[in-house]
C-alpha cells in the first residue's frame, strides 16, 4: 500500500515523527473510511499514542500530511481539526475530574454549540449520550470516583457530543470487564453502521478482531502490516513482530 | 532457595488496576521469562517487585525476606537489579558519568568500569560520550552494564528489546545467557517472545493482569500467538 | 569610552551577583521541581546576618562569612527541603507557588520583626576603604573586583562539583531521571537537601554582595531578585550555562541603562524596572510549550455552589456590613473599610485561578488601575467611571493576558509578578506625561491623587457608613455574578481547561479566547474592586497597590479556598479585619503580626479545599436545624437592637455576634433527631470520594471492599484460559 485511499475519510500520508535522534514514527501512511472500524495495533512503543497525536495535532509531524474529507489538515491546530469533525479519547484519561458525567459531557456539547449552527439544544443532546453509554444511573456523579471503565465511556460520550465524523479511540476497553466490553462492541458496531469513520488503537485483541473491518499493525514506527483481521493472524510479519523471530 | 517471590500481589496504577493476584517465583540462578502483550501488567509486576510500585496486596519476597515497603535504593544495595523499560540511563550525564552512579551501590568505580568493559567493549570506546548520544542498542548495553555492575544476585530486565533491531536484540539476549550462566537470577519482561524463550528456564504468559498459562518454554510457544493476537 | 567602561563594570558586576543568585534558584529547581519565590529572600536574610554579625558585633569579615555562608545557608537551606519543601512533592503549581510565596512574605516579615524597618544600616562593600582598583581607561571598586571574581570561582565551582564529585553528578542525574537514582542505590532525598544547601548558600552568597547597592531593606531586596530570576529564565529553568549568559545580559542592560538613559523623571523608572522588562520579553520568546494533558491530579473538591447558598452568601454579607455600619466609629469604618473593595479583588482571583487554574500575581495592578480611572473619569462622583474603571483593567487585562496565554504555571506567574514590578517600579510613579500633545496621562501624577467619593441622585456617598454599604453591596453582587458564572457554561469549561487543556483542545475548544476573557473578567472585576478602593481611601498613591500585597492576596486566597467566592471574603476579612482588630486588642502583637499571612500560608496553603470548606462543613448541620437558625437570627437581631441603643457596647456586641453562631451550631448538633444524624452519617460515608482516598480521607468500610471487589472483576470473573 503506498498511497492512502482517496476515498478515505481521514488519511494519513507519509507522516514521520523524530524525538531527538530516535524514530517514533517512520513514514506512516493509513487510512480510515467511512463506516469503518479501523484497527492499529502493534507492540509497546510501536507509536500509536504518537500517530494520535499527529492526527489530533497536538504533535507537528517532521514530515508527511494528513487530510480529512481530502482537507489538509497538517498545519491546523487541535481545535480546528475538531471542529472539522475530529474527535478522540485518551489513552492516560483526559476528564475533566471536577465535573460530574453530565457536566463533562455538556462541556463538549456546549463548544460545539458555541462554533456550529447546531439549533438543537445541547442539554437535550447530552441527555441522549448518556443513555446511549449507558451512564444514566451515574449521570451526577463526579468522574473522579468512577471506576476506569465507565471513565472510558464518559470519554467516547464526550466525542459523541462533538458530532464527530471520524473517532480516535485510544485503547477504549482498558480497565473495562469482559461485559462492558461486549457492550462497547456493540456501540462501536452502531457508530460506524451510522457511517462514522472510528480508528481503535486497543490492546485487546478480541475486541479488535470482533469490530475491526481493516487492521494495520504498526511496529518500530511502521506500518508492517494491513488487512482483514483474518489475514493479520496469519501474517509471518505480524507474528514476527509479536513473538520475534519465529525461528528461534 | 527462591530469589524472588511474589506471592498474590495485586496492584493499580494511575486508577487502572491491572494486576489481580500474581504468584511468581524465581528460584536461584533460573531465567523466567514473563510475556505478554503491552498492557498486560508486565512492567508494574517488575516495577512492585524493585519496590518502585508498592502493591495493594500481597508479599514481595527477596531471599526468602520479605520486603515490602523495603525502598528501592536499599534493594539495589542488596544486589536486586532493575533495568527499566525503555533504557535505563540517564541521557544527559557520559558513559563515565552511568557508570559513576553505580558507585552507589558500594562498589568501587574501578571495578564497575572493568566489569562493564569486559562485557561491553564497544562502551569503553565511547566513555566520555553523553549517553543520550549513543545508539539505542549502546544505550541498552550501558543499562545492563549498569545493571551488572554490582555484581547483582537478581536482574530484572524489562522490555530489553524495544525499538531495537532484531540483530542487536539477539546480541543482548546472548549476554543475558552468558550473565545467567554465571548463576545470577534474572526475571525478563518482554514481548519480543522467541527470542527469550531461547534464554528461559520457565516462562508465564501475562494476559489482562492475570497469569494466564506458564510452563517450559517449549510448552508456551503455540499458546503465544492466541494471547498476542487472538487467532 | 571611559564611561562606557565604567558602566560595563557595573553592568558585569550586577551579572555577577544575578548569576550566583539564579544558579542557585536553577539548581533547587531542576533537582527538586520547585520554583522558590522565596529564594531571593534568603538572600535577603543572609544579609541582615551578615551585617548583624559584622558591624553589630564586630566579628571579623572572614569569620561572618563563613558562618552565614558555610553554616546558616547550608543548614537554612536543608530545614526548608526537609521541613516544608519534601511535602510538596505530587502537589499542583498552585500550591507549590502558594507555600514558597508564603515562605517569600514570613521571611520579609521576619527580618522586619528582627531589624526593624526604617532605621538606616549601611552595609558598605567589601575593602570599601581601599582605593579603586587603577585599569587604566577607568577604575574598578575592590567589591565589584571580589564580586565578579566570585561569580568567576562559583561558576568553575559548581561545573567541577557537577561534572566531578559523585554526589553532583547524582543531581544532574535525579533531573534526568529521580526515579532511576534509587535503583542505582544513590539516596534521592539526601541529592535534594544538598541542592537546597547549595541553593540557599548561593542566594546568601548573592544577597551579602548585592545589598551594599540598594542598601538592606527587607521588601525591595528579596524582590532585586526578579533580576536573578530573569536569568534563570533565559536557561528555562534548567540550563546553568545560559542562565549565566543571560545574568550577563541582564546585567549589561541595567548598567547602559543606568548610564545612557536620559536623566528624566520619565525613564529612571525605566532602569529599576528594567529586568522585569527582560523578563517579560524573555517569556515572550520562549518556545511554545506543548499541549499537555494533566500533569498532577489535583485533590481539590469545590462544591457546585446553590442558588440558595448563593443568595444566603450575598444576603449575610449585606446585613453584616449593615451592622458594622451602624455601629463601628468612622474611624475604625476607615479601616475595617477596606474588607469589600479588597474582597472584591480576592473575588477576581476566583474565576482565575480556581476555576481556569491560570494564575495570577498582579491582580492588585489591576485594582490600582480601576483606581486610577475612578480618580480621573470620577472626578465630581459620577458612577458611570465605575464602568470605565471595570472596561479600562479589563482592557489591560487583556492586554498582558494576550502574550501571557502561551504562559502556564510557574511561568505565568513570574510573567503576571514582572507586570506587577514594570507597573509599581515604573509606569504608577510616572509623573503627568503629555502624549504627543493629543492627550495626557496622568497615572498618580508621580505621587498620590484624590479620589471624590460616588455622587448619585445628587446624593454624596462619602461617609465611610454609607461606602462601605455600597461596598459590601457590590461585593455581594459580584460573588452572585461569580457563582452564576461557576454554575452556567463558562464556568464549566474553565473548570474542565484547568484540568487538561489537551482534551478541550481536541472537543474544538478555542484556548486562547477562553483564556482572554477569563482573564479580562477577572482584571475586570479587580478594577472594579480597586476603584470602590480608591473612593474610600480618598487619596491613592502607587503604595497602596503593589506586588508583594498582590502576593499576600494571593496566598491567603488559597488558604481560605480559592475555588469557592467564601475563600475571597476568608482573604479580605482575614488580612483587613482580623489583623488589625487583632493589634488593636493587643498593641504588642503589632511587632509580629507581620509573620501571621505567611506562616499561614506554609502551614494551610496546602490544604486543597480551603479554610472556608472545613468551616462551612462545620456549619452545615446549623442550616439543616431551621428552628436553631431561626433563634440565632433572632438573638444577633436582638443583639444588634441592643448595640443600637447603646445598651450594650461595641466589644459585647463583637463577643455576642461570635458566640451566637457557635452556640447554635453546637445547639444544632445536639438537637438533630437521631435518625437524621444516621441519615448525615450514611451521607458521609456514601460521598463520592474516589476509591484511592478511602481509608485516608475515612476508614475503609464493608461497602467499600465491596466495591473494590466489584472493580477488580473478583466476584464475577472466573480464570480465563487463553485457549
């Protein structure tokens, strides 16, 4: 694959990031199409977290573009790139401790208020989030005493009042159990039916091969490897990468 | 005698709990490798283990001592050593400044440096170079020479091959052989699986915070590729 | 060619002495990660030692050297780092600024408690009786030759111990990485009490040679060190070699100011103010810094205040200040005056600093700026320059906000604190000035103006009764205006700003407006505060708004409760009431009264909640128990009835306004029904606290493990075997 899809929502070209002489990300290039699950996966320090953050535009690539909806985007800062339909979660949980579920959610709800043309009222839009994650017998309680998986979907809720078109998840089922994690499945399912277009970076991996339609392995800060989950299980590279060598 | 056990050792961290329950042992002049895919709970298990990370629950025992809440700098002293993920150096001091700091420990400069250039010539050739410099495989050889140096009855060894080239990876692990035939005890985290599966007397896989299989590292190898990847 | 000599000498010299200074400063902070606004002031202390010992009696130079410099520095310094710094360690910038700023106050108030103020100690340079060293073109004083040779000797110096002794070389190394040390075997803790001797010495080293300069007194000398921090600054805190490069600048600047600028009424200011400048510039030109998320979990909890709180807030202050207006004489109403307009601008510091978390030293700048536009567009009482004076400081607010927004943390609070000394070194003592003939500005027209009291309806206010009535009014309105903003949309989005910029960012928030109109608000609203000031000291001078007040404010804020509008009134009624009522009751304790904002602040700065939460935690069984509150809203009326015929005078009716609460919250606890204290109980328990803190905030119960339990997955589930 050499070029990202034309066609693709959000697209990623060639993008390198350098921290002093260390490579963390070595000529990216991956994209994410409209309702799509796309996988990234890939060893500790492969450079998801990085690739987010390229993406979101917290961290200026050395080199290479991305573009959404064929915008580029490369030289715009965070919270223009949200505003053109970019949302992510965070890896190290980014909430707003101080603020209880609903509050955190209505911040989101309110900026985009703020910028868009939106004529619906935002209270009514955070209401509907919230029984969508499934939070409404917690909707009051500060985030701070939450346990780390409803965390995470207070996160994903707050995108959902961004109206995203293309979603970053970064590793969304840490610290959830096994039946929040099905539950999320089963969102992530309908978000993308909706034609969002969502990249899951996750760490576990049958939650990535139930929901993911494409699955690129990233390792050393390259793309090794893109295809169907099917085919990445089979894949000597993906493996290699994994396990090392495979002959010991 | 048992080096090091952890005996149902529980643990969160930055609110995410991600070790339920670990019973693990190394015995004398054993390598034990500890796999697992990135979030599994590895590095915390070594981390709680240094005393780096106290756990919620459950023993830390060195030498058949336990030692929980024991500080990190007295178990160093006492020849437990921990090489951390993703370089254990410090970047912006020379060579000779890395292994300065050994001398902590007790032991004398003159020794470090010989115990460190027997092993690692190529490090004396860079001696008065800053370490952040040098290149990530004589970066991880600074790391473990710092390791060695004490002369450590334990290593803990964590993640020793990211962002590493394979070739290099293999070069450190040979060490890691050699250091294990000398009868040092060595607990490895990695994820770069086959290779210290080569090196390893036993091996457990670390799936989600639980220990999931573990047994001879001939037993492991096909179990692996279902934790990594799911197939 | 001889003068610039000259001045190049004295520029060096100054370099000398901000190099040593801000070496030490560079060195307790990149080995122990805090920023010591206090530092300037052991330097300070150091030279009130030295001078003691010296000249007071009579020891020999060398002997007083040694012992201020080799022994008190060191020791001073190791008891800071084990006494009040090692605790700090996890906590946010904002308690970290707040304790070592509270450090900077005790200190001045300390060495004004020990050397009393206003008596002259000529301190004179070293050998200052030789004769000038003979170069030639020009001449160098044996004490600019020692100072420049010491800053030569600390510079090797600290280069060997760093590159060459073991325990050096473990500093650098606990910057790089503190957690690493440990496994190495090195002690973090003894790396970090060596940084702190060596710090210390070096800022007493400073502080003995710079002070024959400026001459020893307490305030000005341990704020001279904004130079040195200036310095350190240009190494960004970290690097010693720039930070000497950039003592020298520093330096240089300030002696070809002192040489070549014109000798006006103008610009001398200018020159004083000069470093400040630098260092405004410097933050400018700093790269910006990343986005970052959340750096240290704040332990924070401020209540979303109610309606009704809100309104029974504003409704107490109003009659209390109604009740102080009636009864107090004019004279103590001068005084006690002062609580509102003040409150006012701790309110400012509200929205700020609790909510956006963006922090601020110079909101009295801005008050003094409110206080300026009420003396000139006020003139004659008209109101309307109240709204002048609120736009005009939030303009300015603005203004600095504009470049200061790149700014966080400790560096937005050094930008914010060099505004404050160009404003109060500088622009406040600039006489009247024409501009280019279009206009004039008149600041305090070099000395102090007059302020006409507030004239509406053809009705005077300028009986302190009255203004503090209109105070106390404003105040409450302003805390109403504060709360609704708490409750409403912008409140909600400083709230989730401070906690991690990087997600707003990402949700499409626009930080920089956000940022620029919280801090236009809050200059806005300490403007106002500055100029309800202004009518009730009738006559204002540059004093009467300067940094260090800015920083008492500041701090003692903090310890009321910075995140709720009772931490503002805490603030205002502690510095302007209880000080002064306390001196009054007790004449003597004029002497250290001085000590009292900043020992509070290092003992209380680092409870995160505030003074004010615990108070009002006390309280609240009192507003469950409507018949109690209702018998002691009757009993103070009858108080005060009694107050007002004279029956009773003022100390018995201060004595009953005290007693009358407590009684009744003790009366409330008593009463409460059994079942509604099982019920308060059960609250306590179920609060929402984060299931870290349990067993530390309250013991752990059968609930609690319960839920752990159901956290960890251990009831539901069972071993899952890969295969």
């Amino acid at each position: 694959m050499t070029s990202a899809d034309d066609k693709a929502r959000l697209s990623v070209q060639g993008v390198t990031v350098r921290f002093g002489g260390n490579i963390a990300l070595d000529d990216v290039t991956l994209a994410a199409n409209p309702g799509c699950v796309t996988g990234l996966i890939g060893p500790n320090g492969a450079g998801k977290t990085t690739l987010f953050n390229v993406i979101t535009g917290l961290l200026a690539p050395n080199a290479g573009i991305v573009t959404m909806n064929d915008r580029n985007m490369t030289k715009l800062g965070p919270t223009r790139r949200a505003r053109l339909g970019l949302a992510r979660t965070f890896q190290r949980l980014e909430l707003f401790s101080l603020l209880s579920v609903r509050e955190n959610i209505r911040v989101a709800a309110d900026i985009r208020k703020g910028w868009s043309r939106d004529k619906d009222n935002p209270a009514d839009a955070v209401e509907k989030i919230i029984d969508r994650i499934g939070l409404r017998d917690v909707a009051d309680a500060r985030v701070d005493s939450l346990p780390t998986g409803q965390c995470r979907l207070v996160e994903l809720g707050r995108c959902l009042a961004t109206k995203p078109q293309v979603l970053l998840l970064d590793e969304p089922a840490s610290g959830q159990d096994e039946t929040e994690t099905a539950q999320f499945a089963v969102l992530l399912d309908e978000l993308a039916a909706e034609g969002m277009a969502v990249v899951l970076v996750e760490h576990d991996v049958r939650l990535v091969m139930d929901v993911c339609h494409t699955v690129n392995v990233l390792d050393f800060g390259r793309i090794i490897a893109v295809g169907t989950p099917e085919q990445i299980q089979q894949d000597p590279a993906v493996l290699a990468a994994y396990l090392g060598s495979t002959t010991p | 005698m048992n080096s090091l056990e952890l005996r149902g050792i529980s643990a969160a961290y930055d609110r995410i709990d991600v070790l339920f329950n670990i019973d693990l042992v190394v015995p004398e002049g054993n390598v034990i490798a500890l796999l697992g895919p990135n979030g599994a709970g590895k590095s915390t298990l070594l981390r709680v283990a240094a005393g780096l990370h106290g756990p919620a629950s459950g023993d830390v025992l060195v030498a058949g001592r336990r030692v929980n809440g024991v500080p990190p700098e007295e178990l160093a002293r006492r020849g437990m050593c921990l090489i951390p993920e993703g370089r254990g150096i410090f970047p912006n001091l020379t060579v000779r400044e890395n292994l300065r700091m050994m001398t902590f420990t007790g032991t004398k400069l003159s020794d470090v440096e010989e115990r460190s250039f027997t092993r690692f010539p190529r490090l004396k050739e860079r001696i008065g170079q800053t370490a952040g410099t040098l290149s990530g495989g004589e970066q991880q050889m600074l790391a473990m020479a710092r390791g060695l140096a004490t002369d450590p009855a334990l290593l803990l060894l964590d993640e020793l091959s990211m962002g590493l080239a394979p070739i290099i990876v293999e070069e450190l692990y040979e060490i890691v052989a050699q250091v294990a035939s000398e009868g040092v005890s060595i607990l490895v985290v990695e994820q770069f699986a086959s290779t210290v599966l080569g090196v390893a007397d036993y091996a457990a896989i670390l799936v989600q915070g639980r220990i999931v299989r573990a047994g001879q590292p001939h037993e492991l190898a096909e179990d692996l590729s279902k934790a990594y990847l799911g197939a | 060619m001889d003068k610039f000599l000259t001045f190049t000498i004295v520029g060096l010299t100054l370099a000398a002495i901000y190099a040593i200074i801000a070496s030490g400063l560079v060195l307790t902070y990149t080995t122990t990660g805090i920023f010591n606004f206090a530092h300037g002031a052991a330097g300070m202390l150091a030279a009130f030692t030295y001078w003691q010992f010296r000249f007071v009696w009579g020891w020999p130079t060398p002997l007083a050297l040694v012992v201020v410099l080799l022994v008190f520095g060191p020791l001073f310094g190791v008891l800071l780092e084990t006494v009040i710094m090692r605790g700090l360690e996890g906590t946010t910038d904002t308690v970290k600024l707040v304790v070592s700023i509270s450090l900077l106050l005790f200190m001045i108030a300390l060495a004004q408690l020990i050397w009393a103020p206003g008596i002259s100690r000529p301190l004179p340079g070293f050998l200052a009786g030789n004769k000038p060293i003979n170069l030639g073109a020009t001449t160098i004083t044996w004490h600019q030759a020692i100072t420049i040779g010491v800053a030569i000797a600390v510079a090797i110096g600290l280069r060997l111990v760093l590159t060459r002794a073991r325990i050096g070389i473990a500093m650098r190394a606990a910057v790089d990485d503190r957690s690493l040390t440990t496994l190495n075997g090195a002690k973090p803790n003894r790396v970090s009490m060596l940084a702190w001797a060596m710090g210390t010495s070096l800022a007493a080293l400073g502080g003995i040679l710079i002070a024959p300069g400026p001459g020893l007194e307490a305030a000005s000398l341990s704020l001279l060190i904004v130079s040195a921090y200036a310095a350190a600054v240009f190494g960004r805190l970290r690097s010693l070699p720039l930070t000497f490069l950039g003592a020298i600048v520093i330096g240089l600047v300030e002696g070809y100011l002192a040489g070549y600028l014109p000798q006006n009424q103008y610009l001398t200011g200018m020159r004083i103010a000069s470093p400040a400048i630098i260092l405004f510039i410097v933050l400018l030109v700093l790269p910006n810094p990343r986005l970052r998320g959340r750096m240290t979990r704040s332990r924070e909890y401020f209540p979303t205040p109610t309606l009704a709180g809100a309104i029974g807030f504003a409704i107490t202050v109003v009659i209390g200040a109604v009740m102080l207006a009636t009864t107090l004489s004019d004279p103590d109403l001068i005084t006690y005056g002062r609580v509102f307009p003040i409150g006012i601008v701790a309110l400012s510091l509200v929205p700020l600093v609790g909510f956006a978390g963006q922090i601020s030293l110079c909101q009295l700048s801005f008050a003094g700026i409110g206080a300026i536009v009420m003396a000139h567009l006020g003139a004659g009482g008209d109101p309307i320059a109240l709204v002048w004076a609120v736009l005009i400081a939030a303009a300015v607010g603005a203004v600095v906000a504009l470049p200061a927004l790149r700014l966080s943390g400790i560096y937005l609070a050094l930008g914010t604190a060099a505004f404050a000394v160009i404003l109060d070194r500088w622009l406040f003592n600039l006489p009247a000035l024409s501009v280019f003939g279009l206009f004039d500005i008149n600041l305090f027209a070099g000395g102090s103006v007059s302020v006409d009291a507030i004239e509406l309806f053809g009705r005077r206010f300028d009986d302190p009764g009255t203004q503090m009535i209109i105070s106390a009014v404003t105040f409450a309105l302003v805390a109403l205006l504060v709360i609704w903003i708490r409750r409403g949309r912008l409140g909600r989005r400083l709230l989730a700003m401070k906690d991690s910029e990087a997600a707003c960012a990402t949700l499409g928030l626009n930080l920089i407006w956000t940022k620029l109109s919280v801090f236009a608000l809050s200059a806005g609203i300490a403007g106002l505060g500055g100029a309800l000031y202004a009518t009730q000291l009738t006559s204002i001078q540059p004093g009467n708004f300067e940094l260090v007040q800015s920083l008492q404010l500041f701090a003692i804020t903090v310890v009321g409760g910075i995140g709720a509008v009772g931490g503002a009134l805490f603030a205002a009624l502690s510095l302007y009431a209880f000080l002064p009522l306390l001196t009054t009751l007790w004449p003597s304790s004029v002497r250290w009264v001085g000590l009292l904002p900043g020992g509070a602040g290092i003992g209380l700065g680092r409870n995160p909640n505030g003074a004010v939460h615990d108070v009002r935690e006390g309280f609240l069984p009192l507003l469950a128990a409507r018949a109690v509150l209702a018998a002691m809203c009757v009993a103070v009326a009858g108080a005060y009835v009694l107050r007002l015929t004279n029956v009773i005078d003022n100390w018995a009716f201060v004595v009953l306004l005290i007693v009358f609460p407590v009684l009744a919250t003790i009366a409330a606890g008593l009463s409460k029904p059994r079942a509604v204290e099982a019920a308060a109980g059960n609250d306590e328990e179920n609060r929402d606290i984060p299931l870290e803190w349990r067993g530390i905030d309250r013991p752990w119960t059968k609930a609690d493990l319960e839920q752990l339990d159901r956290y960890l997955g251990l009831n539901e589930m069972e071993f899952h075997d890969v295969r």
